[in-house]
C-alpha cells in the first residue's frame, strides 16, 4: 500500500514570463484540497542545495499573484544547474550535485517536486528523474518552441506585448513616413514574429525557419511606396539567421551559458536604409515581453497545469511533463518534450495566411506565383490569344488617365493646384479625371482625408 503523501515542492526555473504565479496558486490550491503541504525553493534549482532556501507555500501567501507576473519564488538561468550552453548543447550535471538534491528532498520528505521551466531547465528535470528524483515538469517559455505541447503559457502574453508595440508603432510609422523595424524574443523559433506580425499588421516577417534576402524585403517596401502606403512595418525574430547564414548574438559571451541573441533588427535596418535611402528605424522589445500580467488565456492554461501537476504526484507518474493538447491538458513523458524544438512549418495554415494577406516573409511568394498563373490562365481562356498584353494595356489606361487629370489641371485655378500637388498622396483613391474645373473648393478640401494616412 502506497504512503499517502504529504509535502511536495515547487520551483520555477530559467527565464521569467508572466503565468507563473499562476502556476503556483494552482499547485497550492489542488494540493490543499487533498491535504498536502507545499514548499516553495527560492532561485529557481539553486535553491535545493546547500546554502538551501524554501518558503512554506499556503493560502495566505498565494492569495493575490493569479494576475502578477513574474514569480513570487525568484527565478535564474544560470549558475551550478545550467545544463544547456551555447545554442542548443545539454551537458550533465555534476554527480555530487544531483546527490546534495536527494538529500534535501528525503530531508525534506518530499514525495514529488514539480519543476516549472523551459526546455533548458526541464532538461535539467530530466536529469533529476534519471537519478530517482520524483519530479514532475511544467512547461513554461514565451517562444512556444516545446515539442509537446501547442502552447505553453507566456507565449500569448508575449505575443499581446509585441502586436501592442506594432499597433503603437503604426501611427507614428505612417506619420513620419518611415520604415520601423521591431525585433522580437523567440530564440530559434519565430511564433512571437509570425503571431505578432499577423495580429499587428505587420508588413514584413522575418523569421528563422524561412531564408529570406533582402532584394525581397526592398522589393516589398517599394511595392507599399507605389501603392502609396509610403511606410513599413518589419517585425524580425532575434533568431532569425541573415541573407548569409549569419546568427546574430551580442557581444562578451560565457563560456557555461546559452548563446545570447540580439542586434539583427540593427543590422537588417542599416541594409535596408542603404539600399532604399528611407530613413529606418529599430525597436527592440526585449524583456518587457517578460514582464506584466498574464492575458486571460495563459492564466487558464497556467492554472490548469498547476492542478493537473498536482494529480500527476498524486497518481506517482513521475518522469512526465503536463502539456496542453487541444481541447485537453494531459502529459507526456519530459524527455519527448525537450527531445527537439517546435519550430514554424513554413508550410504551415498560419504561414499560407500570412502569405495570402500579403505579407513577407523576404523569400519569394509562391503563392503569388500560383495566382498570378492562374490569373493569366484565367485571361486566356476568357479572351483567348487577344488577352496578350493585358497587363501592359492595364499600365497605358493608368497612363491616359493620369495625362487626362494633367490636361484638366490647367484649367483649375493656380492656388487649387498648387496645394494639390503639396499634399501628400498616401491613400489618396484613383478616380476618373475631371471633366471641367470647380467652381470653389474650401481650404480643408485640400489636405488628405485624416483616416487615409493609416490604411494598413
């Protein structure tokens, strides 16, 4: 007969996001209801060996973070349990470590730890499963790279961050006229830039799953120019690799860390403000994509994953990560969770959308070939041999009508044309040319209409 257990501990490792909190309240109101104490280790894994550091975790000190972001039990990515170096390299922990973990665990008469991290720190829970721990995994990362799982919590709250930054961005974009690039967390992985980019009317998208150039990022913005639209919005993801292959990471790496990402926005909007002569700008986001509350979704999907932790110690399952599988949370096994990363399937539905919406991704559209193929195919077999030249006749019209609107121009009185030509042509609709001169047209006829100017 199995001894019922009592105590189980809680830690949050790696990288903050906000829904961790959440995670904890979820784990101590489960365990509570089934009678089981809660203690939480302080500093993520560091906390379990000497000089060891843990809180008593009850409903008095859990009430009130559901909406915090952050963690209430401190958090780090480095330091003795820093199993992942360089990119994606996992090394072993020492052995005296993992044996100073069971002790404080039997000390402690723990009967299951629940470790909340990514896959860097789950690798690490791995280890400690591998040598007898109990352990129990929650997956927690804003790159949404976990293998597992469709989503992990802080992914949204991130991805919210980022298209707010882009909704902000817009305005002033399209008010100086200019080309703003925004770069984004997700390490190797571009869910923030695709999901940002798409809920924030991105017009470019770089990520590293796509080989991109720039002649077809240049070729997109110039597009904008002759609709008008004379800015443009380049959401880039930290990760993403440039024309030539090259992974861009800053300055004074450590030897026993993961590779630092960072400056490919600065980069791509030095090339592209050589290349257009447009003057480009570049925000970094950085850890505000970290910081504040939860959105809506990854409070439930967090508070979810707490409880079910809980229900994995109680049916002694240890070795398995929970993982959210719609419409179910369930669980796997930890090391199929951080066996490889989820990366974006260029092929993928969210990726045709994009595509057919019109957005970049700085390679070549094959979308835009199949429907221009098909619109020629179309043509033909509408007009047969007669539909040649088209296109062509389609510019000439254009041409005709604009020599028409010329003609009519010299007939309007000077002023009217003077401030017609001074006022700037974003938005401005094509109509047919004028038959004959106005009798009058007020001063405010003459400036753009206001909402124009920001037609995404």
């Amino acid at each position: 007969m199995h001894q019922p257990i009592k105590r189980i501990g809680i830690l949050t490792a790696g990288g903050d996001c906000p829904g961790l909190n959440a995670v904890i309240r979820g784990v101590v109101k489960t365990a509570r209801r089934h009678g089981i104490e809660v203690v939480g280790f302080l500093r993520g894994y560091e906390g379990l060996v000497d000089p060891v550091s843990y809180v008593p975790l009850n409903h008095k000190n859990t009430t009130g973070i559901l909406n915090q972001g952050g963690t209430i039990l401190g958090s780090t990515n480095k330091g003795r349990f820093a199993a992942t170096v360089g990119i994606d390299r996992h090394i072993r922990l020492d052995e005296e470590l993992l044996d100073g973990v069971k002790d404080t665990c039997r000390q402690l008469n723990l009967s299951g730890l629940v470790c909340i991290g990514g896959d860097g720190s789950l690798a690490v829970a791995q280890q400690f499963h591998e040598c007898g721990i109990p352990v129990v995994g929650v997956p927690k990362t804003i790159d949404n790279d976990l293998s597992a799982t469709a989503f992990s919590f802080g992914f949204d709250s991130a991805v919210a961050c980022a298209t707010d930054a882009l909704d902000r961005l817009h305005t002033t974009a399209a008010s100086h006229e200019r080309i703003f690039i925004l770069e984004v967390m997700g390490r190797h992985a571009g869910w923030i830039a695709l999901f940002s980019g798409i809920a924030g009317g991105g017009d470019v998208i770089l990520i590293p799953e796509v080989p991109w150039s720039y002649e077809y990022v240049v070729k997109k913005v110039l597009q904008r120019e002759r609709q008008g639209k004379r800015f443009t919005l380049i959401v880039v993801a930290e990760g993403a690799h440039l024309p030539d292959g090259t992974l861009v990471t800053r300055e004074g790496q450590q030897q026993d860390r993961q590779t630092r990402l960072g400056g490919v926005g600065a980069q791509v909007a030095a090339e592209i403000e050589d290349r257009t002569g447009r003057e480009t700008r570049v925000v970094v986001l950085g850890h505000l994509q970290r910081g504040g509350a939860p959105t809506t979704f990854d409070r439930v999907l967090a508070t979810q994953f707490g409880a079910h932790a809980v229900r994995l110690v109680i049916e002694k399952r240890f070795g398995e990560m929970v993982c959210y599988q719609p419409p179910s949370v369930c669980s796997v096994p930890i090391v199929e969770g951080i066996r490889e990363l989820r990366c974006v399937d260029p092929a993928s539905s969210v990726v045709q959308a994009a595509r057919a919406l019109g957005i970049s991704f700085g390679d070549e559209d094959p979308q835009a070939v199949v429907f221009v193929g098909a619109a020629a195919e179309s043509d033909r077999s509408l007009h047969g041999d007669n539909s040649r030249g088209a296109d062509s006749r389609g510019d000439t019209q254009e041409q005709d009508e604009e020599a028409a609107c010329l003609d009519t121009l010299r007939d309007w009185p000077a002023e009217i044309v003077a401030a017609s030509v001074a006022a700037p042509t974003v938005g401005r609709p094509s109509v047919a040319a004028p038959t004959s001169p106005p009798a009058a047209m007020p001063p405010v006829a003459t400036s753009p209409v206001a909402t124009s100017l920001y037609g995404r």
